[in-house]
C-alpha cells in the first residue's frame, strides 16, 4: 500500500488505545503520532537506508549516447551464471539512463527461465510520468539483445523489469538446491517488513513517556503501528521476511492488491477514517455521538458497547459507501478495456509489458512526488 | 424577494469581473485584494447590503480559485495552493499545450463546485458531527499532516558512487535539502507569526511576501537564468480526457480541497498531495484535474462552511473577513450562496477559456524570459506598495529558502512549513515559550 495509507492505519491502531486519545484531549499530549512514524517506518527504513546497504557485484550503469542491450543481457546472464558456478549470492544494480531533466531513455529486460535466456530491449523516451514520447525508440536492430545463460533458475515475478525513472532495480541471484533463486530489489521487505523487529523500537515508547502506564501504550502503539504495516504489506504480490533472525526468506503476498491499486488504497483510507473517527469520540472525556442505543439492547459494558458502536457506524457509513462503490468499479472494469498505449507505455506494449510494469510500481511501493 | 436574489447574484457575478482582472496580475493573492476591498467597503460603501458585500467577495474568491490558474500555467507564478501545478504545467507549457493544461484545470474546478454545491450540502449534518467530534484533536492532525510530509520524501536518485557511505550521501542529498527547506521555513513562519514585518495597519497581509517569495519568484528566477523559450501554443478545442480521469483527478481534489477548508492550517497543495497519495492517484491529467479541484473547494469551501447552517466554521481570510461584517443565519443563506457559487463558477469557467485563448496569442509574439523579467518585476512592485522595503526582504528571504527544492529537487511542500509549524505549535500550546526561546517575545 501507499506511504499515506501505511501512515493512516498505524494512527488509527493508536487511537485504539484509549488512554492515547484520553492524552490527547487533556494534556495534548502527540502520543497518537507514534503510530503514524512506526506506521510508516518500515519503508522510509527500507527505502532511505537499507536500500543503500546493499553491495552490488554488477553495476549496469549503460552509456546515454551508445546504449548497448547485447551488452546489458550479457553481463545480466553472467552475473547468474558466477552465482551459479560459484555457490554464492551475486547482486547486481540496473541504473536509469537520464537524458534530461524530466527525460529518461526506457529499457526493459527479460528473463527467460524456458529458454535460459535474458533479453534487453531499449525502448523510448519517456518523461518522469512515465509517458513515453512518440517515435523516439531506437531501430528495431539497436533496441534487441540477448545473451544465455547456463543456469537453472526460479523466477517467481513478471518476466519483464522496467528500468526507466529515478533509480533502477536490483537483483540478487541466490545459489538454492539445484538452481538460482531471482530475488527482485532484494533490500526491499527483509528484516524492516518482520514482526520482530518492532520489539526493538518498543523501548522508545518508555524512553518518551516513562516507566508508566503511558510509556506502556506508547510502546504497544510502536509494536501494533509497525505490524500493523507489516500486515497489510501482505495484502500485496510481494509479502516479507515475518520472523528474522529464525526465518531468511521473503514470503509470497496474497496478491489481493497492489501498492498503487486506487481501490484498495482508498478503501483502506476510509476504512481508517471511519475508525479513527469513532475511538477519537468514545475514547474522549466528553462524548460527541452518545450510544445510548446499545442500552435498549440490553448492552450496558464499557467495550460491549464500543463495538456495537463501531458496528454501527459500518452499517451507516462504511458499508454503503464502500459496497456500491467496489460494485461500480467492479462492473467498469469488466466492460471498460484499457486501450493500447496507456499507462505509459508504448502503444505496441502487450497486457504481460503492462502488468510488469504494475508488478514494478507495486515493489517500489512509495511516492515520488 | 425574487429581485433581492437577482441583485445578490449580480453582484457575485461582479465579483468575477473584478477577479478577471486581478487575478492576471501575478504575486496577488486573493486574499491581499479582499482585505484592501474590504477597507474600502467600510470606508466608501457602508450603506451596502452586508450580504450583496459578502456574495462579491464570494464571486471574487471564486473567479479567482479558476482565473488564477492562467498565471500558473503562462508566467509560472504560483502560490501556495498552485505550487504543485508548476510541473506539469510548464511541461504541457513547453508542449505547445499550456491552454489544454489550463482547460483540465477548468475541468477539476468545475468538479469542484459540483461538490460543494450538491455534495456538501447533502452532507451537513456528517460535516457537523466531524467538526465536534475532532475539534479538540486538530493540533494533533496538523502534526500529522508535518510528520508525513517529513517521512515520506525518499531519495530519487540512485548515485554511482561505490561505497555505501557514498551510496547514502548522494540519495540523502534531496532529503537534507529538503530538511533545511523544512527547518528555514519553520523559523521565517515563527518570525512573521510574531513579529511581523508589515506596517501596522497591513498585518493582515503578514504571509503574503514570504508565500509569493518561496512559490513564486523561484520559478520565475529559474525562467529568466535559463532563458526558456516555449514553442507555439495549440489552442485545442477538446480536450483528451476520460471520464475516469475525471472521477479520480477531480474525486481526490475535492477531498482534499476539503480537507485544507476544514483543517486549519493546512492549505490546498498540501491537502492535494496528501488526498493524491490517499487515492493513489498517478498522471500527470488526473494530477492537473485534482489540484483544480482541490484549489476551488478549498478557497469557496471555506466560505460555504462559515455559510453553513449549524456549523459557521471560519477557515481561511475570506471567513474572518465576511465574519467582521455579517454571520450567515439561516439557511437561505446558505443555499443563495451555493447558487452564486454555481453561476459564478460557471461564469469564470467561460472566461477562464476566453483569457487563456487571448494569452497565448499574446505569448506567441513575446519572449517568454522578457515576460518573466516584467512578471518578477510586477510582483517585487506589488509586495513593496504593500509593505514597504522590509515585506521586499521578507520576500527575498522566502525566495532563497524556495530555491533550495528547486535547485537540490526536494519537495516544496517542504516549504509550507512556514504556517503548518507556527499553527501547529500555537495549537499545541508551545508557540509562546518557543518564540521567548528564540528571542522573539
């Protein structure tokens, strides 16, 4: 999912906590924030730090004014090939190719796990919306190279990688049994994306509130707001690494959505919104929205009638503007097909080119705005 | 009574004229020209209507959240609410394509007073239970909304440099940049807040020299030091545009026009770019149509919910102002002014279309880097008539901090941090004790 909805859901895990809004009202404390930042660590970790940690034994950096896809493939194939004779993880960068301030030079690559093949194609220039500018890919006898390779190798992504704006992907090429696993931008959802992790930043919240009932939610804040994003990463086609050190491998997501789906990014929001909206009223010392109503049902308890609230509140204002709407973009998607040439590619680009480049946003997973 | 409304929209409809013309005139904000026409209005007109008053401030503030797009888009001079339009404008701008850019505007704006008028009034009674509900929580929201914009800028560009700690330097050289934009701009909104640089009797104009120095004399400065030509512009007649581009550009625009008009603090670029990544909006149409939407329902949704019965709730200048003269009573009111709102925007939207067909030509025959030059030098005339020398250094100052994202391609947004932290920290009540600190109390 987006940063912003990351950032929504762990305030909204933190206004769960009744005593947080409680601070809130009457020593306006900002306890509720916590959520926010450790709702959204998981990536800023990932994508200003962790990123930057890792070595690459193979920088692909293709020159602007000669850009060579034989050679691009070549040393793509190469570097699989060392990881495969040499029993050890080999990681390799692929950079963009600026051309000016808001121009890139595309290339896309392919690997070919049926015929041990990695194909480049050099495409055209595109501006940092990812629109391309027409007539300007190379000649077809320029734009193609390939080169084999000998190992055997487990690709679980799209076959094409897009390699256009700002900086490029990375693979690591990891020795497995008897063939190469192909991890794509593999610094992205390791030990930042487990449950375990969060246990560390705990003590930030005593560090921040003391030894109290208080530094106690602050901490539960910290450790709900990370899983919290932890969890909903794995709506998505990539999952993570849940328990480091005991596990070592990402998992697979349960491609429900992805990061950049308008949908689930703004159900999500809303969802939260609602939420949010409701603990911040019952949780605080003057009520604005009674429940009296949970009293007809016989329905005295202090949390018996946080949830028959909530519940309420689903029935009035989620549902019937979720339901209709998910009904609607549901029947528009089946009768609507997107026409050859959108979402910034080149009109020739195939339903397999544009769900790579899907997959591609659904990786990076933030805003570059 | 039929012909007190009449005369009500006409005057709404005046306000659009006088918008027209004002808001050409680049570096001057809206909200600068309610606050002298409201001076004159108690000086020369005290015998008007108090209503027919109100509703040509309400057609001003509507012409003007449409016309004002042609100075964003043609002479690049933005302010606050347009700053993230600069971009994709100036690229459709360099396209030969700046009138397709300035129509998409139109189009979000259009969405936007759909939803103000039908969609916010149906929902009055959600907007008051929200207000009540979160109103002792909005200091905490504004800090949220500073905590995101903080965290969620990430590096853009990978550099080549071959050790990580290289590696780190070169990814956070945006972020730091960024950070002292954040940092710089913090402290100058802290100085205004309290102790401002305008003459007495204009402090009411306080933010307007450093908003038009970070927003838009950088871009001008960049127009003339570049010395960027643009190609001939194509006046097109229609427009490429589907209607989910539309329903997305102009659906996330109105929730955050919305957004900015009920929060404090928090003005219509931020809340766009926030309503944008809640929506997972992406191109560079949808984008053009959000921030059209976003501008018109967050300037006129600010009146519409001081208008709005029950809630009276004063957001923006245009609030303080009309709330000096009159309070909306009924709901009459309120809904003779979702009319002026609508017929004014339908007006505004006719001439937004006829001006920026007569701009081009006009662009046609003069250098645009000569134009910015008379542009830059309008805007420095038009701070110093309002203050004097020291609103022209508050300005210069804002100017050099709105560099530092343009020059290091952090984010402006950075930049806002010159209402978002004052407000926030008034709100949560350490404003006092941080100005004493920094030795200006």
């Amino acid at each position: 999912m987006k940063g912003l909805t990351h950032f929504v859901m762990g305030i909204t895990i933190a206004t769960c906590f009744p005593l947080a809004v409680k601070g809130a009202v009457t020593e306006s404390s900002l306890i509720l924030l916590l959520g926010g930042i450790f709702g959204i660590l998981p990536d800023t970790l990932d994508f200003r730090l962790a990123k930057y940690l890792e070595k690459h034994d193979y920088d692909i950096d293709p020159d602007p004014h000669n850009i060579d896809p034989t050679m691009i493939a070549r040393r793509m194939a190469e570097a699989i090939d060392e990881a495969w004779h040499t029993g050890r993880k080999v990681q390799i960068q692929f950079h963009t190719i600026k051309m000016s301030a808001d121009l890139w030079r595309q290339y896309k690559i392919m690997i070919d796990q049926d015929n041990k093949r990695i194909v480049c194609k050099i495409g055209p220039l595109v501006t940092t919306g990812k629109s391309p500018l027409p007539e300007t890919e190379p000649p077809e006898d320029k734009a193609h190279g390939e080169w084999p390779f000998k190992a055997n190798v487990l690709h679980t992504y799209d076959k094409w990688t897009y390699v256009d704006i700002f900086s490029g992907p990375d693979f690591a090429f990891v020795p497995e049994g008897d063939h190469i696993r192909i991890d794509f931008i593999p610094f992205h959802r390791k030990w930042t994306h487990s449950l375990t992790v969060p246990f560390l930043f705990m003590p930030i919240g005593f560090l921040l509130y003391g030894w109290n009932e208080m530094g106690y939610t602050a901490s539960l804040i910290i450790l709900f707001s990370y899983w919290g994003h932890v969890l909903l990463d794995q709506t998505g086609m990539m999952g993570s690494n849940l328990l480091p050190p005991f596990t070592k491998k990402r998992t697979k997501g349960l491609g429900l959505a992805r990061s950049n789906d308008a949908i689930g990014n703004f159900f999500t929001n809303y969802m939260c919104g609602a939420i949010a909206l409701w603990n911040i009223n019952y949780f605080s010392p003057h009520q604005v929205l009674g429940s009296d109503f949970v009293r007809w049902f016989g329905i005295t308890g202090y949390w018996p009638a946080y949830f028959v609230g909530l519940a309420n509140l689903f029935v009035y204002y989620v549902i019937p503007v979720l339901v209709p709407l998910y009904i609607i973009s549901k029947l528009y998607m089946k009768y609507h097909q997107p026409e050859e040439g959108e979402e910034g590619l080149p009109e020739t680009a195939t339903k397999e080119e544009r769900a790579a480049l899907e997959m591609i946003k659904s990786m990076e997973g933030y805003e570059s705005t | 009574m039929i012909h007190y409304y009449l005369v009500l929209l006409l005057f709404a409809l005046l306000g659009v004229v006088i918008s027209a013309v004002l808001a050409l005139i680049p570096g001057l904000h809206v909200y600068n020209v309610i606050g002298f026409a409201f001076l004159a209005y108690l000086a020369f007109f005290p015998w008007l209507d108090d209503l027919m008053f109100a509703m040509l401030l309400v057609g001003m503030l509507t012409g003007f959240a449409l016309l004002f797009t042609i100075t964003t888009v043609y002479l690049s001079a933005p302010d606050d609410s347009t700053m993230f339009m600069v971009m994709p404008g100036q690229k459709y701008l360099l396209q030969g394509r700046g009138h397709e850019s300035v129509l998409l505007t139109g189009i979000g704006s259009l969405v936007g007073i759909f939803f103000l008028v039908v969609v916010l009034t149906m929902l009055q009674h959600q907007i008051r239970v929200i207000r009540e509900v979160t109103q002792d929580h909005w200091f905490w929201i504004i800090g949220a909304v500073i905590v995101y914009i903080l965290m969620s800028e990430f590096p853009k560009d990978f550099g080549r440099s071959k050790t990580t700690l290289g590696k780190l330097r070169d990814a956070w050289k945006t972020l730091a940049a960024g950070y002292l934009t954040f940092l710089l701009s913090s402290i100058l909104g802290m100085i205004i807040f309290y102790k401002t640089t305008m003459p007495i009797d204009r402090t009411f104009q306080s933010l307007m020299p450093p908003l038009v120095g970070m927003f838009a004399v950088p871009n001008l400065l960049i127009n003339i030091i570049s010395d960027m030509e643009i190609p001939k512009q194509h006046v097109c007649k229609s427009v490429d545009v589907t209607p989910e581009e539309v329903f997305r550009g102009g659906g996330s625009g109105c929730l955050g026009g919305i957004f900015g008009a009920f929060m404090p603090a928090v003005t219509a670029g931020v809340a766009g770019l926030i309503s944008g990544h809640a929506t997972a909006q992406k191109g560079d149409k949808p984008f053009i149509i959000s921030m059209g939407a976003s501008r018109m329902v967050y300037y006129v949704g600010a009146v519409m919910l001081f208008f709005l019965p029950g809630l009276h709730l004063r957001r923006g200048a245009i609030g303080i102002f009309i709330n000096l003269f009159f309070v909306p009573e009924t709901a009459e009111q309120y809904y003779l002014l979702a009319a002026a709102v609508a017929v004014s925007g339908a007006v505004a939207f006719i001439l937004l279309l006829l001006i920026s067909r007569s701009i081009v030509k006009i662009l046609d025959r003069v250098s645009f880097q000569k134009m910015s030059i008379a542009v830059l030098f309008v805007i420095i005339l038009i701070v110093f008539a309002m203050g004097g020398p020291m609103a022209v250094l508050t300005m210069s100052v804002g100017a050099a901090i709105g560099t530092i994202p343009i020059v290091f391609h952090s984010r402006r947004s950075n930049c806002l941090a010159v209402i978002l932290v004052p407000i926030f920290l008034n709100m949560a009540g350490i404003g006092p004790q941080i100005a004493a600190w920094m030795g200006l109390m």
